[in-house]
C-alpha cells in the first residue's frame, strides 16, 4: 500500500499504512511516516487500505485525540503509541488517520480524521469549526481552506 502524496505523485518508495506496520514493523512503519511527513507535508490513510485518500476534505473528527508535538521532538514510541492506539478504533467506522506537519512552526499533527465528499464542503467546515480548527484540509486541491484566523499558505500538505 504505497503512500502518495497529495498531488498524486509517489513519495518515498516505503509502504506504510497502519494494516503494514506487522509486515514491516513498527521501525520501518515510523520511520515512512516521518519521512512523508518531511517531504510531502502530510497524509491521510484510508481507515480500511491504509492507502493514501486523494479526493474530499479531511477534517479533525476528535480534538481529544490528537497527537501534537515540535518535529525536533520526535519519539518514535510515542508516535508508534498513537497509531497502535488509534488504528485499532478505526474498523467499522468511518474515521481515518492523517498527520501534517505546518511549514512554518515544524509542529506536527497527528489526527483521526473525517473525510468529506467534495460536494459537502458545508458540513466539513461546520466539522471544523465545532472542533475549533483552524482549517479543513481539501485533498483533491492539496490546499487548506483557512476556518478562523490567519493560517499559513500551505502547498501540498494539511491537516
């Protein structure tokens, strides 16, 4: 299951979703995701694949379960945690996993995520707002839609 980066072209050759992590294990896992991270910006798995979503607009559908911390600060425990723990609450539902990391602060996101179509743009923003974010992430574009406030010009990567 590749990772792709948002504007469709292949990251690093790594396959990485959290379905791979007992093939590839947790090292090699990580260490895919923090070099998508830094390359690509961000992603978001498909809670059933583990690909790469492409098309609708992700948003944060649990604040509480977010995992923030400064790139720097880095800890692959921590990060292994995160996905064991969330990964395990995705199967019938219809939540995936995404992270982003913002260009300018280097702070990384790591979130569960509600994918909206395209056309319900409306209710993704409502999403947003009730989650007090600062933006929606639309993965057809590669661009945020900023929700409150000044939000950085990201280029391919979001929330």
């Amino acid at each position: 299951m590749p990772m792709t980066s948002p504007d469709g072209t292949d990251g690093e050759p790594d396959t990485a979703s959290p379905a791979t992590v007992p093939t590839m294990g947790a090292h090699g896992f990580l260490g895919a995701v923090r070099r998508f991270i830094e390359s690509a910006g961000g992603f978001t798995l498909h809670h059933r694949t583990g690909e790469h979503v492409s098309d609708g607009l992700s948003v944060c559908a649990d604040p509480g379960a977010t995992l923030r911390f400064p790139l720097d600060e880095w800890d692959d425990a921590q990060v292994e945690h995160w996905f064991e723990t969330w990964a395990g609450h995705l199967p019938g539902s219809d939540l995936h996993l995404g992270g982003w990391l913002d260009p300018v602060t280097r702070w990384v996101s790591f979130d569960v995520v509600r994918v909206y179509p395209a056309d319900r743009r409306r209710e993704a923003v409502r999403l947003g707002h009730v989650h007090r974010q600062q933006a929606v992430f639309d993965l057809g574009t590669g661009r945020l839609l900023a929700l409150a406030g000044p939000v950085a010009a990201h280029g391919p990567s979001g929330p």
